[in-house]
C-alpha cells in the first residue's frame, strides 16, 4: 500500500507545490526555491523508496474513479522505464531549481516561474505514470501547455512569444492527432488500459485502422521530439530562459516523444511500415541536425540542433526495435539529458556572465572563467562521443546496431555510413563549441566583464559533469541495474544480451568512433572560418526552412482564410447578422416539423373562456403597442410592455402556478423601475429620422414584419400542438410524488430550487452576482451621453431661469417641482418599508410549503429598499441607511455554498438537504429543512445583485451633478475647478467603500 | 384557452422577434423584453394548463401526480425570469454605455451610411 501512495504522491505533489509558488510573493526568491527544491527532493525520496519494486520487475499501480460511466478512471502506473525517465524528471528537475535561483534577474517574477515550472514537473510525470492511454494524453497536452507557458516566460520579447506560440502550435496539434491515435487504439483493443494495450501488440498490427492509429500517433511522437519536417519549433523554443531549455527542451520533455516511441515499439513496432517511417525520419533527423548545428553561430541554437539530432539517433533506435536498440535508445536518453542538461547550463552560464551568447563574439573564456571551461568541454566531449564519457557508450552501442543489424532493406545497409557522416557533423560541432568559446585569444568586446558564476549556479553543472565522468568509467556500477529494469519493462520477460563495459575489442563500432572523431576534427579546422560566415546554414539547406512554410500556412489559416470568409458570407452590421440567424432557425425548425401532422389544429375550440380570451386581447394589444411605439415614444412603449408583464403574470397564476405569479409580478416592478431610470441616459429623440419615411427603411420593416410574423406563427403552433395532446409521463411526477417525502417541502417548486436542484440553483445565483458585478463595474467609468448631462426638467423648479438675477442663488436652495410632487407618495413610501420587508420575510419563509421563496422574497425585499429612493434622493437614504449589495452578494453565495458543504460533515454528498419541523413558542410549526438555509443565501445574493444593479444607474446623478459642478467651476476659475476635481477623487473613493 | 393562450405568445414572439432586429437599442431591449415573455410561457406551457391545482403537495400518503400542476416547468421557469431580469439590466447598461461613447442608440454603433 505504501507503494500505491508514494505513486499518488509523485503526481500530486509538483501540483501541490505549483500552486503553493504561485500563491507567495513576487520576491520571495529563495522561499520559492525551497519549497520547489523540497519537492523535487521528496519526488527522489519516493522514487528511491519505490526503487526496490521496481528492479523487482513489478509494476505498482493505483486506479482512482474518474468518470466510470465512460470506462474512465485514473490509472497511476509504475514500471522501471517510467522509473528511470521520472529519475530524470526529478533528478534534473532539483538541479534546474537550484541554478535557476541564480540565472533569473531579481526583476524577474519567480512565482510564475517556479509555479510553471513545478506544474510542468507535474505533467511529465503524469505522461510518464499514467496507465491510461487517455490520461496519457491529457498529460500530455499539458507539458505542451506548460512549455508555452515557460518559453513565454519573458513575454515582453516579441520572439519568446513568437517562440512560444510556434511551439504550443506545433505540440498540441501533435497532441491531438495522439489523441486520435490512441481513441482508435482503444477501440481497436478493447480497453484503454496502458496493460491491456502493451500486451494486444499482434492484435493491434494485424488490425485494419494499424496505418491510422501509426501515422496519428507517429505525427504525436515526432511534434514532440522535434524529428524532422517538424523541428523547427524547437530552436525558436530557445528564446525561453536558459533553466527551460535546459529542462524541457533537451533533458525531459521533447524526450516524450521518444518515450512514447519505446514505449509503444511492442505494440505498433516490427512492421516495414514502422521501420520505413520511424528509422527513416530518424535518421534524416541525425544528420540534419548535426548539419545545421554546425554551421549555428547562437550557442542555444547549436545545442538546439544538436539536441534535434541526438533525438533522431534515439527515434532511429527505436525504429530498428531490436532488443539491443531498445537497450541503447534507453541508455541515450539519460546519457543525452545529463550531459545536454550541464551544456545548456554552461552556455546559460557564458551568457549570463559575458553577455552574449554568439560564438562569433566569444572567445578565449577559459582565461576568464577555467573551472566553467573545464566543466563544458567536458560535457561538449560526451556530446561528441569522446571514449571514457558517457555518450561515447550509449553512441557506440548505436553504432553496433547500425553496423549488426540487419533486415536486408537498402536503408539497413547504409545505416553505419549514415550514422557515422553525422558522427562527423556532432564531432565538428561540439568542437566548434569548444574551440569558439574557450580557446584563443580572450575577447576584449563583451558587453560584460566576463568572470566566474557564483558558486551555486556551477554546482548543478558540477554534479552532471561528475555523472558524465562517472558513468562513462563505471557504467555498470552507477546504472546498469537502473537500465536493465527499464530495459525488461520496455520488451517485457526477457533483456537482451548487452554489455556496458568499456572494451569491446577494436571492432566495427569503435572504427566508426575514431573515423568520426578524425574527420570532424579535420572537417572543423579546415572550415572553421567559413563557418561563422555562413548564414547559420550551409547553402543547400538554408532554403529548407520548416519556420517560415509553418509562417505561410498560420497566416493563411488563421488570416487570409476567415478574412476572406467573412467577406464572402458576412456582414459587420449587426442587424443583417440578426436576420441571418433567426431565418437560419427559422428554416431549421420548419425542416424539422414539415410535414407533422399534430401541427394541423384539431379542437380549436373545445375549451374556451372568453374572459381568459379578454385578458389575452389586452395581452396582445399591449405586445403590438409597445413593439410599435418603442422607436419614437420609449415611455408609452415601456407601459404597454408592462402590460403586457402583467398579463403574463395573470396568466401564471390562472392556470395554478402561484409562484410564477409572484415572482413576475415582483420582477415586472423592478424591471420598468430599471428601464425608467435607463431612460434618463437615453436622450430623447425629438425629432423623426428623415430616412425612415424612404421606401428601403419601409421595405426593411416589412420583410423583418414577414420574417416575425412567421417566427411567431411556428411558435404558435407549435406550443398549440404540444397543449393539446396529453402530457403522459414526465420526471415532474417523480417531482410531484417526492416532494415531501424526501424534501419535506409541499411547494413541489420551491422544493426542486432548492434542493432536488440546489446545484443548479446555485449556478443561477452566482451568474446573477456576476452580472450584477458586471453592471457596477461597468457603469464605474460611464460617461453619459452630452444631452442627457443637465439636470431633468422635472428637477428644476422652472423651466424659465428667474426674472430677477439677483434671486438665483435663493431660487436654487428652494424646492424643485419634483420635491413637490413627491412630497405625500414620499410620506407614504417611506412608511411603507417595514411593511415591504415583512412581506418578504413572509415570502421567504413560508417558502417550503407554500407559493414563495428566496427569489421572489428577495426581489420583494429589492422593491422596498428602491421605494425610498425613488421617495427622496439617493443622498438622503445613504445618509440614513448603509446598503453594501456587493457584500450581501458574496455572504449569499457563501451561504448557500457552506450549507451545501455541510452535508460533507454528515458524509453525505454536496447540498443534500436535512428537512424537519421545529415547534417555536407563539409561532407555531415552522418548517427547519437545510434547506431554508440555502434559500437564505439564495434571497442574499437577489437582495444583493438587484439593488447593486439599481443603485448604479441611480448614482450616476450624483456624478453627474458633480460633473455639471465641475464645468461651472472650470467658467468661473480654473484654479477651483482643480480643488474640485480632488474631492471628486475623494467622493468616489468612499463611494467605492461605500457600495 | 389553449387556443388563446397559443395566440398570445405567438403574438409576444413576433412583436419580439419584429423588435430584435430593429435599428435601436431601446426598441431591441424591449423586444428581448416581449420574447423572454413568450419564451417563458411557451416552456410553462409545455406542462400542459391546469386550473385549480398548484403544485402544493400533500404532507405525506399517496400522491396522485395527475392532480397537481407540473412543477418542473415552473422551476425552469421561475429561475428564467430571474435570469432574464439580470440579462435586461446588462444589457440596458451597456446600451447606456453605448450611447455615451458612440454619440448615437444605433446598434451598430453609427448610424446607417445612405
């Protein structure tokens, strides 16, 4: 069991610690660094703890539920492959934190690095440990998320974002077309099971989809891996800072892709069609990337190429997928990631340092920096395959396969010449890295001083150098119990005969060692001018250039193609757009219905109420009205659509639906309250728009009358057609039978609301606080329209200004005509609060049982806190009651959310409701269900978010008031005008707190 | 009543709809006013009418469903109207704001070139 929970553990914790970095402060450095340190740390605990298991050839796995109802779950599995590659992970992972610490500037922010940088640990382990193809993949997705994330760290650089998006493009396509590939592995196996699938390998490759599943999933593995046409991505990655490149872009997540190569090469391996395609990309890869790397004058950019070029040594290895391959990918994978890893450190290092990273420019640094020098160029020499270092075993191994194996295809025959003409190219290049940067002459025109790193930035590349060193003697000794487990995980049962020590006897590998070793070093010196005057290519492949057709087709893609769309098929003005969608609906829904025969009337006439029909005459006089006045007469408009609010509402409650009844004749209140005040933002239109008399605008009118009139026709019947045929049975009768019994409410609505439905409902309420948020935040910088800035006629005293001068200032300090007028119904509203709020808390608790509830309690509750607004003036409320709407907002929804929670307590899932009755003194009987409480945070956040909403608009006098004051004070003096301007800022600060 | 009823959101909908796609904003926010009165009695109404019989339940004993109103459309209908409030206000707050900036309630944001 133990086993199982380090497993889980392994995933969560870079999560975990994801989160908690991005949660500290900008500057907590060194903070950042120890927690991502210790985690790394506690990831090699684990991996130590499981290491027992794993070389016993078991496989430690834990399933959790995900979505059983899809054949879902999450399936953590642990064999020594993953083993060895999460080593890497964390391993590598610990080193890159500790350099990192001194790489950034102090400007830079570090929670954001080591947030991302932690949740990337995070996704790479899933890839590695997931059992579940599908999880494999959503892991996946992430590290391609996450490398965006890293590579656009500095995000102010054109081409780190560049980069980043070229990179997230390239990857994630690559991802979803692996995703494909493994949906059709699934349905081809049968289970989504990374065991179930490892072991239907002769099932898979005799299936039909085989070509499918291969090529999507090979497009997956080499976007990834950056194997050609497809690496461009990956030197443009290297605009990320340098602990990135060194993580993710050399030692663990373009090693996805080959992971995933090995890994799958018992299931989709040992076809022609693999071979061709997986050794042949492979080997195309190795040598143009040695090629290119050559002639790179950017020290990233070098160890870029070459990074694409030993990952096409591995994808060739694991295209041959013999045993002895498998053995050597595996063993390159670490050998590369630790000595690329130091490499890359290095070059961050000489740019940190000296400030630049070009080789043109760099030279002699082993007179300024020795002990950096030293570590480098004994990294640059495993690189290389210099014998007695590490990649000079893992190469060798590759040579004997290349010279030993054999399937009679012409591809195998030129393998070892191939494999040994890019060995040239690696030597060349290492030695070019080498030879530019450390040897001749100290170069005196570096934008800095070039001098040694602090210690701690050398120690990471210390300790690799030290593995490169020790491995390369020792091999056996450090790693070979590690790659044998990783090896008998890959092939299963059995590993191949293979041997890591250092003498093999002068054979055919070793001959390819040295011819390589001689003729790069001859290929170097002889060219090594004419190497930095290149433009960073060599002529026949500088015009291969992957960057810029991946350029031509984005533009063309996510540019030319809408651009072009768009203007044949639409049109920036709204209306046109409008009318396209309702005919689109229009025309789908008489599809769907032609021909129905329940749409032909059948019993017009069988119940009719002529008083029901009188309503409904007023209904739709009322409709019409306000559709035809609402252009030119907005008031009468806003009356008649009130009206029409009203006869919807009679109509709830005629045929027995209480609540609805309520509930709209409460929102019809506050929504005519809403429209009247918007109606003072909107000046009026005193006179007619000339072009709506011409004949266009009239023929406009009359096609939308048709386009209408149909739409409200289909509607008509449709709804007609559904009333008169019996309801037969519904999920309202388990609704209608349960109600009490298992929500102990009778009012079967209320009791769905707020509990059968309480999630639902508390989707709805937090919607309404985000609106009601949206509302405020929008109106915080709402300039009027300029008519609309003076004052109401119905607020100045007079609409002439007063005869005599002399009595202006009196006549402003007098009462207004809209004092007056308000005077009595102001008595009478004012009154009428405690009574508005009785009425809601009765709404409110009567709820459960009978027509009521926490909406339309709320929204009475609204309406008596708006009476006395509209009674005075916004200024005499505040001053006598404090309203703060947003913080009823979020005490609601905590309300309603922590009564949900409290089921947790009682082991029962999120908002199940507990309903009994509790006898109260003088009250009586009164219902005390959980879910009262949830109906509390319910009426809360309507409080809230209703009069949030209202008081915005109505505040908006007061600032313009201010803005009226201000103009004057600016005619009068300007100086006045400034003082003005500052306590404006004061106001609206603590109208800020205020609201 | 079915009959009446049917007429009348039709009515609601096509003076809605007719509303929707005219030129300005306040004839829009009106007509999204008339169509989610329609759109609401159109759902309500898809639990068949009934008279006499709100969804008050019985406390406890046998429940004869086809003797109260059906209350799922109701609830659907109840949280619609509220939603739709919400909607109304967004909306009339941002054609306020349109107004300010744009200096005309065309929906487009200018008014119509001739």
């Amino acid at each position: 069991m133990l086993a199982e929970n380090l497993l889980l553990l392994l995933a969560v914790l870079p999560f975990v610690g994801a989160i908690s970095a991005v949660t500290m402060p900008v500057t907590a450095r060194n903070a950042e660094v120890a927690l991502a340190g210790s985690v790394m740390v506690a990831g090699l605990l684990a991996l130590a703890a499981l290491f027992g298991d794993v070389t016993a050839g078991q496989v430690v796995s834990r399933t959790l539920s995900w979505a059983p109802s899809l054949g879902l779950d999450v399936t953590l599995r642990l064999d020594g492959f993953s083993w060895l590659m999460l080593l890497l992970v964390y391993g590598i992972g610990l080193l890159v934190v500790i350099y990192a610490r001194y790489y950034l500037a102090p400007s830079d922010p570090v929670p954001r690095f080591y947030g991302f940088l932690l949740a990337f640990a995070g996704s790479m382990v899933g890839v590695l440990i997931a059992g579940n193809i599908i999880l494999m993949v959503v892991f996946w997705e992430l590290t391609s998320l996450f490398s965006f994330l890293l590579i656009g760290y500095w995000h102010q650089n054109a081409g780190a974002r560049d980069g980043a998006r070229t990179a997230l493009v390239v990857t994630a396509a690559g991802g979803i077309a692996l995703l494909a590939a493994m949906i059709l592995l699934g349905q081809a196996v049968g289970s989504y099971q990374l065991d179930d699938v490892l072991r239907a390998g002769d099932l898979v490759r005799g299936h039909p989809w085989y070509l499918w599943i291969l090529g999507l999933f090979l497009l997956g593995a080499f976007t990834k891996s950056a194997q050609f046409p497809f690496h461009f991505w990956l030197p443009n990655a290297m605009a990320a800072p340098t602990p990135v490149s060194a993580y993710l872009h050399s030692a663990t997540m373009v090693k996805a892709g080959v992971f995933l190569l090995v890994r799958f090469s018992p299931v989709l391996g040992a076809t022609d069609a693999w071979f061709w395609i997986v050794a042949g990309t492979g080997m195309v890869t190795l040598v143009i990337g040695a090629v290119i790397a050559t002639w790179r004058n950017d020290l990233k950019g070098l160890l870029a190429y070459s990074t694409i070029s030993h990952l096409g040594l591995i994808t060739a290895l694991a295209g041959m997928g013999s045993g002895a391959a498998i053995v050597a990918a595996v063993f390159h994978i670490m050998n590369h990631a630790v000595f690329k890893a130091s490499l890359f450190m290095g070059a961050g290092i000489i740019d940190h340092e000296t400030g630049t990273r070009d080789l043109r420019k760099l030279s002699g640094l082993r007179h300024a920096m020795p002990r950096t020098a030293l570590l480098a160029i004994v990294a640059a020499a495993a690189m290389a395959g210099v014998p007695l270092l590490n990649g000079f075993l893992s190469k060798e191994m590759f040579f004997a396969e290349a010279a030993d194996w054999h399937n009679g295809t012409w591809l195998d025959r030129w393998l070892p010449y191939i494999a040994t003409f890019a060995s040239v190219f690696s030597v060349a290049y290492s030695l070019r890295f080498i030879a530019a940067v450390f040897f001749g002459p100290l170069a005196t025109d570096l934008p800095k001083e070039p001098h040694e790193p602090p210690v701690w930035m050398r120690r990471p590349v210390e300790f690799l150098v030290a593995i490169v060193l020790v491995v390369g003697f020792w091999p056996e000794a450090l790693i070979g119990p590690i790659l044998q487990s990783g090896v008998i995980a890959v092939l299963g049962g059995t590993a191949p005969d293979y041997s890591l020590a250092l003498w093999h006897g002068f054979n055919t590998p070793l001959k390819m060692s040295l011819t390589a070793l001689v003729l790069g070093t001859l290929f170097y010196f002889l060219f090594s001018k004419r190497l930095s005057q290149a433009n960073e290519a060599p002529g026949f492949l500088s015009k291969l250039r992957g960057q810029q057709v991946f350029d031509r087709l984005m533009l063309v893609v996510t540019r030319k193609w809408p651009v072009l769309l768009s203007r044949v098929t639409g049109s920036s003005r709204l209306q046109v757009q409008l009318r396209m969608v309702v005919l689109l609906s229009l025309a789908a829904a008489s599809w769907a219905l032609w021909g129905a025969a329940r749409l032909v009337p059948q019993g017009l006439w069988d119940s009719f109420d002529p008083s029901f029909a009188l309503l409904w005459v007023a209904g739709i006089a009322c409709a019409i009205g306000a559709a035809a006045l609402a252009k030119y007469h907005r008031f009468a408009a806003l009356a008649l659509l009130g009206g029409a609010g009203l006869v919807t509402a009679m109509t709830f409650s005629w045929f027995s639906a209480p609540d609805l009844a309520v509930t709209q004749l409460l929102v019809e209140v506050i929504t005519t309250v809403l429209l009247l005040l918007g109606l003072r933002w909107l000046p009026k239109r005193l006179q007619e728009i000339e072009s709506d008399r011409r004949l266009p605008a009239r023929a406009r009118r009359a096609i939308d009358l048709v386009i209408a009139s149909a739409c409200g026709a289909g509607v008509a019947a449709i709804a007609f057609a559904v009333m008169t045929v019996p309801p037969g049975r519904s999920i309202g009768d388990w609704f209608r039978g349960n109600a009490y019994a298992e929500g102990g409410g009778t009012n079967a609505v209320n009791v769905i609301l707020v509990d059968f439905r309480a999630f639902d409902t508390l989707g709805e309420i937090t919607v309404l606080g985000v609106v009601a948020l949206t509302c405020y935040a929008l109106l915080r910088r709402f300039r009027p329209a300029p008519e609309s800035v003076a004052l109401p006629s119905q607020q100045t005293f007079n609409e002439l200004p007063p005869i005599n001068p002399a009595r202006e200032a009196e006549a402003a300090t007098e009462p207004t005509r809209h004092d007056l007028m308000m005077m009595i119904p102001a008595v009478i509203m004012q009154w009428m609060f405690p009574l508005s709020v009785a009425i809601a808390a009765y709404l409110f608790l009567r709820g459960h049982d009978l027509p009521g509830g926490g909406f339309a309690a709320g929204v009475a509750f609204a309406i008596g806190l708006l009476l006395q607004y509209l009674a005075t003036d916004v200024r005499w409320i505040e001053s006598r009651i404090t309203i703060l709407p947003v913080r009823w907002i979020g005490l609601g929804l905590m309300i309603a959310a922590g009564t949900g929670m409290g089921a947790f307590l009682f082991g029962y899932p999120f908002l199940t409701a507990h309903a009994q009755y509790v006898e109260l003194p003088l009250i009586g009987t009164v219902p005390a269900a959980t879910a009262l409480a949830f109906d509390l945070g319910v009426f809360a956040v309507v409080v809230g978010s209703t009069v949030l909403m209202q008081i915005a608009i109505a505040h908006q006098s007061l600032r313009s008031a201010r803005l009226r004051a201000r103009e004057t004070a600016e005619q009068a003096s300007p100086e006045d005008a400034a003082e003005e301007r500052g306590n404006r800022t004061k106001e609206q600060t603590h109208q800020q707190e205020g609201a | 009543m079915e009959l009446t009823l049917s007429l009348g959101i039709g009515v609601l909908v096509a003076s809605g709809v007719w509303l929707a796609m005219r030129p300005r904003t306040f004839q829009v926010i009106v007509g999204l006013c008339l169509l989610s009165y329609g759109v609401n009695l159109f759902i309500f109404a898809m639990g068949r009418l009934v008279t006499g019989a709100a969804p008050i339940m019985p406390k406890g004993g046998f429940v004869n469903p086809d003797a109260y109103a059906d209350p799922v459309p109701q609830a659907l209908v109840l949280t619609a109207i509220v939603i739709g409030f919400a909607t109304t206000a967004l909306f009339l707050v941002v054609i306020m704001a349109a107004r300010g900036f744009t200096g005309t309630d065309h929906v487009d944001g200018k008014e119509r070139e001739q």
